[in-house]
C-alpha cells in the first residue's frame, strides 16, 4: 500500500521542482538578454555587414585604388616651360659683339609607338581583376559569416538539448531518491543519477562557454563589438528543405574568375614593359629675343633619347614569369574547382542520408525514453538501464544537430563556389 502511495507523491515533486528549474531558466535567460542581444537574422546580419566588415572594406579600397590608377593612365604628360637667357655677360668686349638672347620655350613629350594605348589597357585590365577580387572577397565573406553562424546555431542547439538533458537527468536523480528512501533501490542507484546529474552540468558549461566562443566570432567577423546573447536555430531548421542541385560542374566562379582577370591583366602589364623600350619625342617651339637687333625669332626642337644601355629587358623578363606564375594559378584554380564541387556535391548528398536517419533515430530514442520512464516509475526497469536509454536519446539529438549544421555547412560551400550568397533569403 505505501509503494502505491509513492508513485503520485513523487511525480508532484517532480512536476514541482521542474517548475522551479524552468522559471530559473526563464529567469536566467531574460537577464542575459537584457545584457545583450540577440544575434540578428542571418540575412540581416549580413547587410549589416556590408558596411562594417573591415575584410570587405579592404576589399573596396583596393577596388578604388585600382579605379583610381585606370583614370590616372589616360593622363597625358604634362608641358613644360623653359626660360634661357645667353650672352648676358662676358668676358673683355663679347657682351657688345654678341647682344642678349632671350628665349622661352614649351615642350611636350609625345608618347608613340602605342604605349599610352597600352598603359590604359593595362589599368582597365587591373580594373576587372579587382572587381573580379572584390567578388571573391564578397563571396568568401558570405561564406565565411553563414559557417560562424550556423556553428552559432549548432552550438545553440547543443546548450538546449543540454538543459533538457539536465532537467531529465534531475528528473531521474529525484525519482532514484525517493525510491531509495522508500527502499525499492540501493544507495548505489541514488549515487548513479547524482554523477549523471554532475556530468550534465559540466557538459552544459562547456556548451554555454562554446556558444559565446561562437558569438565572439561572428561579431570579430561582421565588425561590431556589440556583445550578442543568443542565436535562434533558423539555418539548422532550413536544413530539410534544402535540395541538390545539377551534379555538373559549374562552368564560373569566383576564384576562376578573378584568376581568369588576374591573367589577363598580366598579359596586358607584359604589353606595356615591351613598349616601354621605345623612344618618346620631346617636341618644344618657343620664341627668342634677339636684343642688339630689337627682333624676335621662332625656335623649334626635337630631342629623342637613344636606347642603348637601358632596354628594360630585365623588367620583360620578370613581367613574363609573372604571367607564366597566372597561368599556373588559373590552371590550379580551375582544378581545385571541379575537384571542390565534386567533393561539396558528395558531401551534401551524405548529408541529406545522414539527416533522415537521425531524424528517424532521434524520433525512435525518443519513444524508447518515454516507455523507458513510465517502465522505471512502474518499478518493471532499472535505473540503469533508463540512463542507458536517457543517454542514447541525448546522442541521438546531437547527431540530429550534427546532420544538420552538416547539410548547412555543404550548402554555404555549394552556393559559394558558384558565387552565390547562402541563406540571403532566410528569415
């Protein structure tokens, strides 16, 4: 009769004492967030983002530095002016068998041989290869931001299974109790649910220490120092309805184009050091004061350096092993390429395999916990064996979060190496 009486005493108690856990929880939680908050929607962090990253700042400074070169090579030389004067002194009667000579003249360089044409070739060239950089750089952001954030939610995920964890393993630690003061269980049972109960408290620290670890990272990231709390699961949740796409190799990306444009502005720089070699005119006409006559005479002029010691073969030599080093970088781009897209493709598709079987797993760890726990309170399973059911169920929901940060991670690579930004749609 009193075992009879035991069963509804100790599941007020439990019901009772969750109570309590859930409102410090509660408590917790609003306290935190009144500190800080929360880490925003991944699609508006990523906007945020676009004006405060200091990676895509870089970005866009070397993309102006570029654009501001291509404008300074179409500048022409500028003119210059000279002033002479002759015979203004001499020695014994020279100043009066030669009178002064006063001239001013202006001359200009004439670029020939097409080197202007070039230059501006090659600072367009320099252009499209920063653009090109810039769309790279953007692309690696995006990845790189969507990986922290969804690592954000995966380690969310993780701290909450953790509570639940704990407040079962409370749960069962309560239950142990009272039935080893009823005298249904030994000591040893109450002492196993406590070391349950320890050990979950400890993996949930390390849990929450890792969240913030991950928090940290995505606000470095995004280039702000406000302090975020917490991270709602909304890429993890997104994991089922993501879908493969054609298995065919992308025939663009970013890295192949910015190596594609990196080599063109090489060829065009190789262009520009061939013609260097070539001569300039300097072309100059002024106008000179003949003072003894009172007269004024035009004068004209032409100077063209010769090239004989310097030839710039030197810098030809380096710009073509430049362009040599391009194309080798194209080459192996293009290969990491396919051999990324083929490994991201198999990775996505393991992944899409793995996370239907842990959602099949979880669902079936979780009906074997709740039949385990009406067993245990009938008093037909040991204690032991319902924390070997209670720990298989915790398993289970971490490979479910594993599998689905999994999925997510292989859609960022997939959508990054067609240059596409992951999750810009997601709420």
């Amino acid at each position: 009769m009193g075992c009879f009486d035991l069963r509804p005493l100790a599941r007020e108690a439990v019901r009772l004492r969750m109570a309590v856990f859930t409102l410090a929880l509660l408590g917790s939680s609003a306290a935190i967030t009144a500190a800080a908050e929360a880490l925003p929607p991944f699609s508006e962090l990523l906007q945020q983002s676009e004006k405060l990253s200091p990676r895509l700042i870089e970005g866009e400074a070397n993309l102006e530095t570029a654009q501001g070169l291509a404008r300074q090579s179409a500048a022409l030389p500028n003119p210059s002016v000279s002033y002479q004067s002759e015979n203004f002194s001499g020695s014994n009667n020279f100043s009066r068998i030669s009178p002064v000579q006063n001239t001013v003249s202006l001359s200009e360089t004439v670029e020939i041989g097409g080197k202007r044409r070039a230059r501006i070739a090659a600072q367009t060239a320099n252009v499209q290869a920063a653009k090109a950089g810039y769309e790279e750089v953007r692309a690696d952001f995006a990845r790189d931001l969507a990986t922290a954030y969804a690592s954000c939610e995966g380690a969310g995920q993780r701290v909450q299974l953790l509570e639940q964890e704990l407040a079962r393993a409370s749960e069962d630690q309560r239950a142990a109790r009272l039935l080893v003061e009823a005298g249904r269980e030994s000591d040893l049972r109450s002492i196993q649910a406590q070391a349950a109960v320890t050990n979950t408290q400890a993996d949930l620290e390390s849990a929450r220490a890792d969240l913030s670890e991950a928090l940290i990272k995505v606000s470095v990231l995004a280039g702000t120092s406000q302090p975020y709390s917490d991270v709602r699961p909304l890429l993890l949740r997104a994991a089922e309805r993501l879908t493969l796409p054609s298995e065919e190799i992308p025939p663009q990306t970013p890295a192949l184009r910015a190596a594609e444009a990196e080599r063109d502005a090489a060829a065009r720089r190789l262009e520009v050091e061939r013609k260097r070699p070539i001569s300039d005119i300097t072309v100059s006409v002024g106008s000179r004061r003949l003072a003894g006559l009172d007269a004024t005479a035009l004068v004209a002029g032409v100077s063209v350096p010769l090239p004989i010691f310097d030839r710039n073969r030197g810098a030809i030599v380096a710009q073509l092993s430049e362009l040599h080093a391009a194309d080798a970088r194209l080459t192996s781009v293009r290969l990491e390429v396919q051999g990324n897209w083929r490994a991201a493709f198999a990775q996505a598709r393991a992944a899409d395999w793995r996370l239907k079987a842990s959602n099949e797993s979880e669902a079936a760890a979780r009906e074997a916990y709740r039949l385990g726990r009406i067993g245990y309170e009938a008093g037909r399973t040991p204690l032991i064996e319902l924390l070997a059911i209670r720990r298989a169920l915790s398993e289970a929901q971490f490979r479910s979060v594993e599998a689905r940060l999994a999925r997510v991670r292989a859609e960022i690579t997939l959508s990054h190496l067609v240059g596409r930004i992951p999750f810009e749609d997601a709420p």
